[in-house]
C-alpha cells in the first residue's frame, strides 16, 4: 500500500459507454461475463462478442460501486457483488433454456460463488479467479481489520504482468481501492472456500502463467476443493492476469467456445 493518487480515478481513462453494462443476443444458451475488483465489462467483452457470434446470449454485468467512483465502491461489500452478479443471471435465465457463469478474477471467484447457490447453471468458468485468502501475500493483509480505519485506499504498484503492456488500455479500473473493500474481498474467499466442495457443475479454470496480480497457487487449490467431477484447469503460459485481453486472448476465446459447446 502506497500514497494514493488523489486526483486519478482510473487507471486507463473509459468512455462512458465503457462504464456501462453490456448485452449481447446470440442464441438460446446464455452466458453471464463478470469483471473482476474495482474493473469494467469491457475486460470481458471481447471474449463476449466472440461467444454470441457463435450463438450465445451472453450479458456483461456492472457490480455495486463499480464503473462510478473509488468513494462509490467504498459503500459496497462483497454481498452487493454477488446480489449485483445474481441479479444479472436471474435476468439472463429469463430468456435462455441453459445459462453458464464465468468471470475474471473477482468475477470468476463470484461465478464459483453462483455455481455453488445455483446448481442448475450448465457450468462454471473461472479465469485468474482466487479461491482461498490464504495466497495473499502481503503481511498488511493480516491487520487489516485495523489498517483500513488509518489507511483508507489501496493503489496497486505500477507493474504490469501482461505478456502484451499495450492490453492495459483495455482496461479500466479504479486507480485506488478502498481498504475496506479488500477486507470485504477477504470476507468473500473465506465463504468460497468452504463452498467449493458443494460445486457439482462442469469446471474450466483457467489462469496466466505469469499472473502476479492473483497467485497461481489459487487455480491448483480451487481444482482441489471444487466437488465438480468434470473439472479441467487450464494454464496460459504466456498471460498474465488479465488473460482475456492478453496474449493468448484468442486461444482463450476459442477454447471457452469449444469447452462451452461441448456442455
């Protein structure tokens, strides 16, 4: 945790229309695109627009607090996450016979947390999702029950891990974090966790190689814990991160197309 950049919001300008949920009608299959902390749908857009050419309802969520301020955030905990993330599969259901749920860090933490609430999706996509508090890193992580009341934002340090730096212009998310959102996240792994066993829908869990935005270590835990019986972990070696703008973000594509269809 560094000073804050009090006059940043983001930390690649968006448009508006960036900022806002998306939508995108395919087919009678629907998929449900959740964005990870503090980011936007567009880090799942073009993985949508990919699916719903080949058939796919597929809806890009915006979560509680997020597309609007850091201060916004701030009022929100993980529970308006996953109402916001319910919500939208509750709306996707209405039009699709089968709904699948996937997502990006935060989001495929919360698609595991769907699939866990909701046994009758089709299937669960986690992509750079964490699965456990314990792969936090950071001694900070342990007093932060404390720490939030005397530092209130977290700014991420200023280290790209994608294998293509150019991709980080896809990307917009808050240029700080609330502390208080982070213990919230925390909160969230804990539920997770002990969820991850009652999972029995089809699994793919992907993750970058090169990730050191979410520790690799969450994608062996989550294939250990997940009661799925069909369950594939999937490496990039190439990816950081954020692997559905990076590098292999085609392979990535292709592959949930093909993993999808097969389900």
């Amino acid at each position: 945790m560094v000073a804050v950049r009090t006059n940043t919001i983001w930390s690649s300008p968006p448009t508006p229309e960036q900022l806002r949920p998306f939508r995108i009608r395919g087919g009678a299959r629907g998929c449900l695109l959740i964005h990870g902390f503090a980011g936007t749908p567009p880090e799942m857009r073009g993985l949508g627009e990919y699916l719903a050419a080949d058939g796919y309802d597929v809806m890009g969520p915006l979560l509680a607090g997020h597309g609007l301020t850091p201060e916004a955030m701030a009022l929100t905990r993980w529970t308006d996450w996953a109402r916001s993330a319910q919500d939208a599969l509750t709306a996707l259901r209405r039009d699709s016979r089968e709904v699948f749920v996937a997502g990006q860090s935060l989001g495929g933490t919360l698609a595991l947390h769907l699939a866990a609430l909701n046994p009758d999706v089709k299937g669960v996509v986690a992509i750079g999702a964490m699965g456990s508090p314990a792969y936090f890193r950071d001694w900070r992580i342990k007093v932060i029950r404390g720490l939030k009341y005397v530092m209130r934002w977290h700014v991420p340090a200023d280290d790209c891990d994608l294998g293509d730096p150019t991709a980080l212009q896809l990307l917009h998310s808050y240029a700080r974090r609330p502390t208080v959102c982070i213990e919230s996240l925390l909160q969230l792994l804990r539920v997770v966790d002990r969820e991850l066993p009652t999972i029995s829908v089809p699994a793919l869990v992907v993750h970058g190689r090169n990730d050191r935005t979410v520790d690799v270590a969450n994608a062996p835990h989550i294939m250990e814990r997940i009661g799925s019986a069909d369950k594939r972990l999937v490496w990039f070696e190439r990816s950081g991160h954020t692997v559905t703008v990076d590098l292999e973000h085609d392979a990535l594509y292709a592959m949930v197309r093909d993993w999808l269809d097969a389900h």
